[in-house]
C-alpha cells in the first residue's frame, strides 16, 4: 500500500467523459468565455500609470536622458530579474539613453543591493533602477539617495514594515488604485517600459510573458492577457537572442509548458551558474555572430546546471535529520547556483519545509521552500534576529546567516509551533484514461492548461524502468490500452511499485511525440496503491539504493529485523506494505541449536577458570548476538552461572535443550529465518496478508 502525498481534492464530482474536459477545465479556473480568455488582448492590460508613482518615476528617467546621465539598471539573476533587465535596456536604449546594467555576483554578493555594492555606484551613476528587487533594500537605498544617486524602485516581492526612502517605488502593493497586485517583477519592468516609450511595446511582449510564465504568477487578469500576447509575438520574434534559444529547444509547440520546462529553464541555468550577463546579452543583443556564441554558452550553462544539481541533491538528501520538522541542511560542498532547485526537489520528496544551505568563510547563504500551506517567509521572520538578510515569498525565500548561528537557526526553526494541515494537491477532474482522446489533450496544451491535473484510477503497473539518473517510467494499463507514464526526480515509484500493482494516479495529460509516431503520456503528480504489496528485494545487490529510494511506507523483513523481535507476530502489526531484503548476519546458528557444536563449546569453557562474552566470540568467531545468546542458554540450563560480571561453567545433569526458553526462541527465529528467505514471493504475500486479517 502507498499513500498519495496529499490529499486529493477533485474539483468536480464523478467521472467526466471526454467531450466535457474542456468545458470542465474552464468552469474550474472560472473561465466563462474561454474564447475570450485566450484571446485577451492589450485591452485587457492595466494602464502604467495606475501606478501611484509611475509619473514621478518617468520625469526623472527623461530628465536622466535629456542630461545625459548614467542609468543603471540593477537586476535579478533569476528568468524573472534576467527579463526585467533586459525589456528596461531595450526600452532605455530605443530612448537613446546612457544606461548600463548589472547583477550581483550570485556566489559573492547573493540576492539583492547590499552596501559594499552600491558604494562603488557613488560618482559613476546618478540614477539607479532596480528591476526585481529592492523593496528591501532600506539601509542601501537610503545611502545612495543621501550620495545624490536617485534610486527608483520596481518590484513584485513581499513588503516589509518598512518601505526604503526611494526617489519613486513601482510596486503593485504600494499603489492603492492598481487593480490586480499579483504580477511580475518583468510585467512591472515592462510597465515602466510602456509607460517611457509612450506607446505599447509590442515587441517586449515575449520576454515579459516568459518571466511570468517562470516566476509562476497566477495566470489571471492581465497576467494572461501577457501570456496570451507574448505566446504570439515569441512565435514570430524579432528578438535575436529568443530565436536562438527556440532553435536549440526543438519544441513541438509554442506554449506555456514549452516556456516553463524548455525555455525559462535555460535562461535560469545562466543565473544558476553565476552567469546571468550571458542571458542578459543573448537577449539584447542584435549582432548574429555574437548570438551565436552566446547561445552555445547558454547552453553548455543548462547542462552544467543539471550536473550540479543532481551532485548537491544527493548530498542534501545524505544530511537529513527525519526528526526534525524543517529540514535545515548544510554543507560547503552544495554548489550554490543550485540550491534552490535541491530545496524545491527535498520538500516534495519529504514533504516538510526544507532550508539549503552552503558555507563560504564563516557564512551560510540558503534557499528555503515550503511544502504545503505553510509560510517560509513567516518562519524566517521568526527567526529574523539569527539572519543578517532574508526575503521571498510564503513558498519560496533566501537567506544569508553567519555560520555560527546554524545550530541555533536549526533548533529555532524546529521548536516553531507549525500548525499544518495535511496538505492538498487540487484535481480539476476524474476521467477514464483509455476514453481521453488525443483531439481533447491537444486542446488543452493548445490553451496552454498544463497545469490541468486528472485522477485516473485502477491503472495497472505493466512495466517500470528508471530513466537518465532520477526520473522512472511506467508502462501502464486501462482497460487493454497501455500508456507511458513518467514521474521525474522521484526513484521511489520504481522501488516501491511491483510490475501488476494497481495505482491510482493524478497527473497531466501530454502528447508524447517520437519517432513520427503520437502518443498520451501520463506526467505522474502523485499516486497511491490502496492493496497489499510485498516487494522482493532479497536478491538485489545494491541495497543502499532500494533502502535510500524506497517509501516510509514499507515495513522492512529481513534476518536483522526477525532476530530483533520476539516473533514473527509481532511484525503484523496492521502494515499492508512489506519489502524483503537480503540477510545482513552472517550466523551460523549450528552454535546455538546443535548439542554436539554446543557440548565441544562447554568443554573449552570448562577449561577456563571464568570467561565473558569476548571469550565465546574468540572460540566461535560469531557475533556478539550468538555470543550473548549462548550465556542465556547455558544460564538458564545451569551449565554456568554468573559472578561479579563474569561466567564460570557448573557441573549440571544432562538436560535437554528445550528447557531453554532462549533456545525455543532460536529455534522459531531460525525456522522464520529459512521460511522468509527459501518461500515464494507470493506466498510470503498470501500468509503476512492471512496474518493481516486482509
């Protein structure tokens, strides 16, 4: 049996067939008119200057201009801050502007102004942008306004009590009369755009419709008029450095999904490995010989990105403490461009809040997520007074600490009264598999719902497989039909799955392309298998890896387990998941059930004047358990007794062994020993499940 990792709350009652998906899938994101919807327009943008300062922000970037002073624009190295800096440079460069960018050092100066940064500003700039940050930024803000370097502020992410003394602040929370407060830190970039340019900038669109698409705002109001917009324009892009990147992506369409696991990946990977200039430059630039040098760095990025993440990830899961609440991990060996990426695949994996930390001379910088409804960022601020600086959102934050606090961060965190309901994966719908047609899927990814999630149920496991390093496949079966199904970073459906399981599954449905031949392929979100299971491990010969992969949910059975408990009995204990494994003793139980093997034992005792345990261990060369075993046998058959800690072997009458109750005892282990590792895997099934009252 395997529990889903949440639980599932469907959308809509009973089965739905396949001609009412559609329909269904746009009443559950109350789309009314999905025509309309998807064909939401410019109109449908929210004006610039509803932000409160929007005009005070343009007067002083067109006086910068009109004077010919030095902007900076100081951005993000995420896909959002890398689009942020790059519709602003274009936009400012179009306007003849003298404007330059810049990122933090990912690694030396992390997320954000900080001071030793801004300082080296004094005397080459005299306006400074920050484009997907800043609203934190008091004490630096207010040192360059206070130097005569107007500073103007654009961000998305969460306020705090104060705001900085900035020349103007465009954010979304801080204009009352802005009507939708959820967007982007490139839709607010993109607005100042608009806003300085006098008319729409069409040709802006696709990059601010990628940044919202990897920053994962709610694809609501004008952020999908953006999507919708930007989709059409990245079809036909006059943005050299964009076609570059569709051209090494090989995507069967242009849509959402291709953007969220194609696109902004690379973009991010560049950030990720400390390199985001390389992104910025592809995507300004208009000289063809230097895309096509960027492009290839892009990409060597990406799969440098993949190695890394995958090294740190098996680290971080080496350090986990399963005790612990908030999984709190640290190492010097995380490399930093991924941490983020190994916190977001830890708390799915494990289902707690998990914070990556990596150490650099005495200080730690981390990446946090949350799992479920729990905030992050509410957790951080509990426990503001051990961090130098933090921020984020309720899912997602950063944080830089000195080393010395680690410990005391760790126990803060875990001492939290974490009030958590059990967390929920919202279903839109439950749909037959075999009755879903291609027609209906293609629909979908068409308008871009690949975040539509489906329960399919009684989907039987024909054929499993691991797949790269991490990510498992499945071949599965409804009603004579089968279809691929795949679950990434997640080896623990291949080891916990038999080939005949039946599963339910909730994921989304995709058109899988290959070889010139369509197939619907299952992306697997989570699953459960509600009957009994026992999985046969006993002659794998890498255990390390079962035990390292497999679910909680399985209650171990091999030599080990069976000599540590007093009878098999006691290993029913209502469980309906089991996995065998290989012996881990080498016992010869000849010692303990044999009465010639025990008899020669009793005269080289007899010749010692007393003895201890160590002494069996050096006569029989068994371990300390058979060691231990035999003293209980022959106490309790009077063969010794024992004396200020050690034995001395007594004259007895011949007995017979099972007076011994130790002896028993050995016995029926050993008869378990040889049942559990000489008996068919079924028929181990059919008597735990007779024994289980199943």
């Amino acid at each position: 049996m395997i529990k889903s990792k949440y639980l599932w709350n469907k959308q809509i009652d009973g089965i739905v067939k396949d001609q009412d998906i559609f329909k269904m899938i746009n009443q559950n994101r109350d789309i009314h008119d999905h025509e309309a919807f998807f064909s939401m327009g410019v109109e449908s943008l929210h004006s610039p200057f509803l932000f409160s300062q929007m005009q005070v922000a343009i007067d002083r970037i067109n006086l910068a201009i009109s004077k010919d002073e030095n902007i900076l624009i100081f951005g993000d190295y995420d896909c959002d801050g890398i689009t942020s800096v790059a519709i602003l440079y274009r936009a400012l460069k179009d306007l003849d502007a003298s404007v330059y960018y810049q990122v933090p050092n990912r690694f030396e100066d992390g997320y954000g102004l900080n001071l030793d940064l801004v300082k080296e500003w004094v005397g080459q700039y005299s306006l400074v942008i920050t484009v997907d940050n800043g609203i934190t930024s008091i004490d630096e803000v207010e040192y360059l306004q206070n130097h005569k370097v107007d500073v103007i502020v654009t961000d998305h992410h969460q306020l705090k009590e104060y705001l900085p003394k900035a020349y103007a602040i465009l954010h979304t929370k801080v204009s009352d009369q802005y009507p939708f407060k959820e967007i982007s830190g490139c839709m607010v970039a993109f607005k100042l755009a608009w806003a300085l340019k006098g008319e729409f900038p069409q040709d802006l669109t696709d990059l601010a419709m990628i940044g919202t698409i990897a920053d994962l705002m709610p694809l609501e109001d004008e952020n999908q008029a953006m999507v919708n917009i930007g989709l059409e324009q990245l079809k036909h892009t006059r943005n050299l450095g964009l076609s570059k990147i569709l051209s090494y992506s090989d995507l069967d369409i242009i849509n959402q999904t291709a953007i969220a696991f194609q696109i902004a990946p690379k973009i991010n990977s560049s950030g990720r490995m400390n390199q985001a200039e390389t992104a910025i430059e592809l995507l300004i630039t208009s000289d063809l010989r230097q895309a096509n040098e960027l492009i290839l760095k892009i990409e060597e990025n990406h799969v440098v990105r993949k190695k890394h993440t995958e090294t740190s990830f098996k680290i971080a899961e080496s350090l986990i403490n399963h005790e612990d609440q908030v999984l709190v991990l640290v190492s010097e060996k995380f490399h930093e461009g991924v941490i983020g990426i190994c916190a977001q695949r830890i708390s799915e994996k494990y289902q707690k809040p998990t914070i990556v930390l990596t150490i650099e001379d005495d200080i730690a910088k981390g990446s946090a997520r949350s799992f479920g409804q729990v905030s992050i960022l509410k957790m951080l601020t509990q426990t503001e007074d051990l961090l130098d600086r933090f921020g984020g959102h309720h899912q997602a934050a950063g944080m830089q600490l000195k080393l010395s606090n680690i410990d005391e961060f760790r126990q803060k965190l875990n001492s939290l009264d974490i009030k958590e309901s059990e967390p929920v994966l919202d279903i839109d719908m439950e749909v037959v598999l075999d009755q879903v047609s291609k027609d209906t899927i293609q629909e979908l990814q068409e308008k871009s719902f690949h975040t539509a999630l489906f329960l399919m149920r009684n989907l039987r496991v024909i054929r499993k497989q691991i797949i790269g390093q991490n990510h498992v496949k499945l071949l599965l079966e409804s009603n004579h039909q089968s279809f691929d199904a795949v679950k990434f970073n997640q080896l623990s459906y291949f080891y916990s799955l038999n080939e005949g399981d039946v599963i339910d599954v909730v994921g989304g449905l995709t058109i899988n392309r290959y070889r010139n031949k369509e197939s619907i392929q299952v992306m697997i979100s989570d699953l459960s298998c509600d009957h009994f299971q026992v999985l046969d491990y006993r002659r794998s010969l890498n255990i390390s890896k079962v035990q390292d992969n497999i679910l909680p949910d399985f209650t171990y059975l091999n030599d080990q387990v069976v000599l540590m408990t007093s009878h098999l009995k006691n290993l029913m204990h209502g469980s309906k998941s089991y996995a065998l494994f290989p012996k881990q003793l080498k016992i010869n139980f000849n010692y303990l059930l044999d009465r010639n093997q025990m008899a020669n034992l009793y005269i080289k005792l007899k010749r010692l004047s007393d003895f201890s345990k160590f002494d069996i261990m050096k006569l029989v060369d068994q371990q300390e358990w058979v060691s231990d075993t035999l003293i209980k046998i022959f106490l309790e058959l009077g063969f010794a007794i024992e004396k200020n800690g050690l034995y001395n072997i007594q004259e007895s009458s011949k007995k017979d062994l099972s007076e011994s109750q130790t002896y028993l005892d050995v016995l029926e282990k050993k008869k378990t020993i040889d049942w559990l590792y000489l008996t068919s895997q079924d028929k181990i099934k059919t008597y735990l499940e007779d024994k289980n009252g199943l």
